[in-house]
C-alpha cells in the first residue's frame, strides 16, 4: 500500500507539519499540526484523516490541533509526560514567546504514546520511540524506513535542551542509543528543515 508523505511547513516557526496518505484508501494522518494551518485544512477537506499524531506538545507543533480535530474529528496522540501540555500555555512554551504566539491552549490528547507502542493506522504499522531531550515527552515515529523525529535531530543539528523540561544528556542519549541504532538508509523527517537520513547524519553530523 502506497503510503504519500507531503510536508506544510506551518506558522512563523515554519514548523514542518506532515501529511501522510494511504493513496489507496485516502485515509491519513498528521503530524504535528503546527500553527496558521489553512493550507493543510484545505489539503485535508476530503480526506479520512484518522488521527493526528503529535511529536512534542511545543506550541509551534500543536497550534493547528485544535482546527484539524474540529474538522475532521479525529483523535491526538501525545506521550503521557507531556500530558498536560495542551491544556497549559506555560508548560507548551505559547506564554514565553509573545511576540511569536497568543497563549495557546486546547483539549488534551485522547490517547497516550509510550515507548516501543505499536500503532496500525492508515494501514501501515508506526513504532513508536519515546526520544526525550528537546522535551522530556518527545517521540519519533518509525514507518518503514521513514522516520518522523520531531525537533530531536535536524539535517547538520540537533534539537535545543534549553527549554522546561529539556536535557542534554537525555537528548545525546536519544540520539546515539536509539536513533542512531537504526538502519543508515532511513530518512528523517524532521520538525524544522531540510529531510536527512541516519547514516548522513551518524558520519556528518558536528553535534552528536
């Protein structure tokens, strides 16, 4: 089964939004539905958009969460220790930043991510990799080959640990014993910038 990925990058932060579509049966899902999302809102009109799936509850990931659940009804994913993270504009960072965002606020997630969870959406099988570091709730989804990393490692970067609830050594740690565990050849998607794969980033990358 084809599986379409189709990236927006949505709101000041240019936050990378993903759009993944069964092209068979036009059921999708989103990733990190960051904030200004009218041009995703329109891609999705007539698609059967399952679930949204978050990375990370930072402001500038979930600010479209609030418009795509209303439109397509569907659920949110999001790691249990980021919990209280939509509810609360401080702990998701809208608060700190305002001259970028309004305080931002929206229902929790319906459902909690955990590490090495198994999810079968879309018809494809996702595994879930909590990566803490940038947050203490981060994940990464891995699909096939395709890996949806959120703001843990960036093309020639890495995520920042300066933000509540950010660590460094969790951050490395994330990065050396799971991330780069896995096979060269599978490509990154991250939450800002350009798509990387694993092996580019084990053998170029200056942080880590």
């Amino acid at each position: 089964m084809m599986l379409k990925i189709e990236s927006f990058q949505l709101g000041p932060l240019e936050t990378n939004c993903y759009l993944l579509v069964n092209t068979d049966t036009n059921k999708a899902l989103v990733i990190d539905p960051g904030m200004n999302p009218a041009p995703l809102l329109r891609r999705i009109q007539d698609l059967d958009v399952e679930a949204i799936l978050l990375t990370h509850a930072h402001f500038d990931h979930m600010g479209g969460v609030d418009e795509v659940r209303k439109l397509k009804n569907c659920p949110v994913y999001l790691h249990d220790l980021e919990a209280e993270w939509l509810t609360n504009p401080k702990l998701n960072g809208s608060l700190l930043w305002p001259q970028v965002s309004p305080p931002l606020t929206t229902d929790p997630a319906e459902y909690a991510l955990e590490d090495r969870q198994t999810l079968e959406m879309i018809g494809h099988t996702f595994q879930v990799m909590h990566t803490p570091g940038h947050s203490p709730g981060s994940v990464s989804f891995l699909c096939g080959n395709d890996l949806f990393g959120g703001d843990v490692l960036f093309k020639l970067s890495v995520g920042r640990t300066d933000l509540p609830g950010g660590r460094q050594n969790d951050l490395f740690d994330s990065i050396h014993n799971k991330l780069f565990k896995l096979d060269d050849a599978v490509k990154v998607y991250p939450g800002h910038g350009q798509r990387t794969t694993i092996g580019f980033e084990r053998a170029n990358n200056p942080h880590v």
